[in-house]
C-alpha cells in the first residue's frame, strides 16, 4: 500500500494527514499557520508535520510517495506555486518546491476548494460517481468540478470561479466586482445580509427574540425563525434557496454531473434545506431529470475533505 | 493519411464531406435531408453520400476510417443514439448502427452544436487552444466545451446547455420552462424582440427607415441602425453586447478556456460586436486578464464546422 500526505494551508491552522491509497486517513493533526511568519518558515513546519504525521503512523517517510496541499487563493498547479492569496497574503509563492526541499518527495498543490471537491469525489459524498460539481457556501461560494474523477481547474488553475457566476444582472454589489453573482446570492454572507434586511423591515418578526442583535445573525438564524413559525422568517429561507437552486440548475445544465456536492455550514439543514432545493433544481434541469439525473447532496468529509483531497491530488499527478 | 468522413444533419439539408487527418475538406457535397421519410431512409442516403463522397475524392471507400455525425437535439454518444430531437422529429433512433450497416466502419454521433464546437477547436478560430468554449447566436443559444482538445459533453451527453444559464432570475421566459436564460437575451431570436420592444417605443428611431415591417427585422437591423447613427438602435446594440458579454464572463469564469469562439449571423458585424465586447468581458472576469487571459474571437469555418467537428469526433472516437 503507497501512502500520501495531504495538507490543508488556511489563514489558523495547518492541517494534516496521511491518507491511505483508499482514502483512509490513517493518522491526522494540526498545527497554526502563523501566517505572518515568511513563508518558509510555514513550509518548514508542514514538512515537519508529514514527517510527525508518518512516524504517528508508523510508517518510514519512505512509503509516503508525496504530498499535496490545498492552499487558499490562486494556485498555479502545474509548478506548485501560490500566485496570489488574499488569506495568507503569498504572492508568488514556490511552495511546492520549498516543500520537496524538506521532504525529498514530490509536492502538488492546488486550490483549497478545488481540494475539498476532490476528497469528496474520492471519499467523500461523490465517490460513486465519475463527475460531479462541489459548491462550498461559506463567507463567499468556492467550488471544484470533477470531471472523470479527476479535478478540472481551468487555464492555469483559474476556472472553477462558480460563485463569480452572474445570476442576476445588475443585482447585488459582489466583492469581485460584478453585481449579481451566485456569491452575492448563495454565500453564508449573503443569507446573514438576507437575514438582517428582513429583520429591518419586520420589527415583529421572531428572528428578534431568536437573535436581539443583528450582528449576531449567522447562517442558521433564518432556518430557526422558520422552525419557530415565523413567516418572515420562512419567505428568507425559501428565497435564499431559490437562489441557490437557480445556480445550481445553471452549473448543472453546464456540466450535467452525476451530483452536486455542497458545503458549508448552511449544510446541517440536512432535509430541511435538501428536499425544498432538490425540488426546486429538478424544475430547472434542462429536459427534465429522467434522462439524465443529477443528485443534490450535502459533504460528508466536513474538515477533512481538504486534506484527502490534497492526498489525492498528489497520488493522481505523481 | 487516413480520411474520415463529417456528416451534418439538418432539418432541410445532409450536408458531408471527406476529412483528413488535418482537418482539411477533400470534397463536400449536400442533399435534402426528406425528414418526414422513416429513419432508415434517411440513413442510407448518408450513407451513400459517403460512398459518393469517397468517389469523388479519389479514394477507397476502405481508405475512410470511420464516420461522425452532428445531428439536432439531445444526442446519446456513448451508443449513437439520437434520443430525442425536436427538429427532425426523432426520438430514440439508433443513427449509429443504422449507418454502420450500410458503411462497415465505425460510426459516432454527438450534438450538431459540439460538432461545431469540435470543427473550430481542430481547424478553425481555436485551432491554436487547447480549450475553448464555442457559442452559437441563432435561434437559440447553443454551445460545445473543448477542454483539452477533446469535446466535454456531460454525462449521457446532455451537458454544455450553456444556453441554458440563468443570467437574470425572473426575466425574460425562456423556451426551457426558465425565466432569464441566456438565450432569452443573447440569441439572435432575442436580439430581434430587443430591437422590435425598441422600435415599438420611439416611433420616430431610424430604425423604421431601415425596416418599415417590424416582422422584417433580424439580426442586423439594429446594427444597420446604429451605423445610421440612430441613438435608438445603438442602445439596442449595447445592450445586446452586455447581456453576450455577461453570459461569456461567466462560462470564462467557469472554464477559464484560452479562447471563447462565437458562431452564427451576428458575427458578421466582426469588430463593430468583437471590440466592444472583448472589452466587456475583460472588465468581468474573475482576477482580471493577466494571469490567464480568454481570447473572445468569431468562428472561422462558417457552415463547415459541424462536418469538420464530426469527423473529428469520429477521429478521436474510433
């Protein structure tokens, strides 16, 4: 059996594992970024950490055939390097070769989204099926497309951008620029923001006993309203999932994968939010769902989908 | 050298030819298409047009080495099969095999958009890019994706709808059950309503000068308007040229392709539409257009296409 280290690289912590050619983690760990270290500083210690993980693992470093990371921003996967990270303020980056200076073994990296979508295709809540399209909604909506059980990134590692996915033009102010993208829309920021303006113009509603300050709204403030019977509650809920239906229709008439994988907090709604957008999405396949269905879930690896994706992106390419 | 012959079925025509290995045409030739006739009639005329075709270019029928077909409507390319297709009235008709008993050689049928997708991805405006998205302005919005050179067609072939992407949620009724596709607004049938609805509110635009029968515009009208110097019919055109350039932002920033390839009548207006909308396009993509530029760019092969591309895919099928 041929092992590999997957790292997840986010703004807090660094997080490991060494994953088995099943995507098994045999062993996992984190440790924090300390971000406004120089980065080879932060590489020296995700080498260090592999090296921890295989002697944890009771395996030599020598059956870890290589490692890859999922790093926020802008990967160049092909060279391994982080072009440009807002998160943890990289530009130009060669992390994949300050890496395999450390580790002797080869390094891949791409985008952290990018690395989630791909530990769920492999072991995750896509792994029967060859294709499929993960949508994280957190602060804004990240993704990863397989295509073939294999990560499509775009020229230069620069696709995949589906929440800078207009779905209504002229509509909410995006950060990238554009107004009306599935970001805008679908997010954890936009459903708080959707969640507040609704509260604004419903003084009576319930979302005040449930949340006395707005600014302790979050993603699941709307759904307890819902649960609590409140209807402006609801009509949030219901518009911020028909919202997401619409750009998950869009993707899915795109890509016509076998599953859309979503993420994101937003996701322990499990069948509350589930069957209403199934339904929805269903409505808006192009020529219906008989010919060829197209099954909306919710992630199963939680936290560590980035790093067997990252495991998994480096059996794939090494 | 080995030939391969490209078949493009349509409602009124069977257009073919004899395709080498370099995407050259040897000869090309049409017949009616008849698409009232059963099934099998229809194939053995493409059949023989092959057989003629062959003929005339000089070569053994045993010198082609398999056969692609671009038909209408949604197409199973896995078995040949064309599942349904409104325009010729099919539904689950085995071209394929049918074809394959006349010819005794390979036969592969993929959706008459991919074809041309393919044509201009092997032999015309993206022959130099391994990836590209092709967009066809006519009736509706057609498309095909070529990533890495090979056509990407979805799971059971009924992916790349991307006519099909909600562009404004709650606009414009699309013919697919959607409200706010981009057909309803960048298809040349729209670009028609667009400049009607505009000639409709200002009765004194010179657009009435140019086309006294609304029922008599198309997709030049408002162009010819504009070169007129009518404001009118300019607003038209701009407001044509950023429901296109928003649609392709979005599958550029979905695909990150090197080029997005643009088919059909509007393209005849060549830099009046590109210049405008190249630099449309350039304001919305994600990151800008340093890192990983998309050229937007107009189809070269014209009605070829669609014969090109199918013998490609029957090239890289077979």
């Amino acid at each position: 059996m041929n092992y590999y280290a997957g790292i997840d690289l986010g703004g807090t912590f660094v997080k490991g594992g060494i994953v088995d050619e099943e995507g098994n983690i045999l062993v996992k760990d984190k440790i924090p970024t300390g971000k406004e270290r120089p980065y080879a500083e932060i590489a020296a210690d995700m080498a260090q950490l592999v090296l921890d993980l295989a002697k944890k693992a009771g395996i030599s470093p020598a059956d870890v055939k290589a490692a890859g990371v999922g790093s926020p921003g802008t990967i160049d996967s092909k060279n391994g390097i982080i072009v440009y990270s807002n998160n943890i303020r990289w530009e130009k980056v060669p992390l994949g070769a300050e890496l395999k200076k450390h580790l002797g073994i080869p390094v891949f990296a791409t985008n952290d989204a990018n690395a989630a979508a791909l530990g769920e295709s492999f072991a995750g809540a896509a792994k029967s099926y060859p294709s499929s399209v993960f949508i994280t909604l957190g602060t804004g909506v990240g993704g990863g497309i397989i295509l073939d059980n294999v990560l499509f990134e775009g020229n230069r590692s620069a696709g995949a951008e589906i929440g800078h996915m207009v779905i209504r033009m002229g509509g909410e102010k995006c950060t990238c620029g554009r107004k009306g993208c599935f970001e805008a829309y679908a997010s954890a920021t936009a459903l708080i923001r959707q969640t507040r303006n609704a509260m604004a113009k419903d003084k009576t509603s319930k979302l005040w006993e449930i949340c006395p300050n707005p600014e302790d709204v979050n993603g699941k403030t709307a759904f307890d309203g819902m649960r609590a019977g409140d209807k402006t509650a609801e009509k949030v809920v219901k518009n911020y999932i028909t919202y997401l239906a619409e750009g998950i229709a869009n993707l899915a008439n795109i890509f016509r994968p076998d599953a859309v994988v979503l993420g994101g907090g937003v996701c322990a709604e499990g069948d509350t939010l589930l069957v209403p957008l199934r339904r929805k999405v269903n409505r808006l396949l192009y020529g219906g769902t008989k010919y060829a269905p197209v099954l909306v879930t919710v992630a199963k690896l939680g936290n560590d989908a980035g790093l067997v994706g990252a495991a998994r992106f480096a059996m794939q390419n090494c």
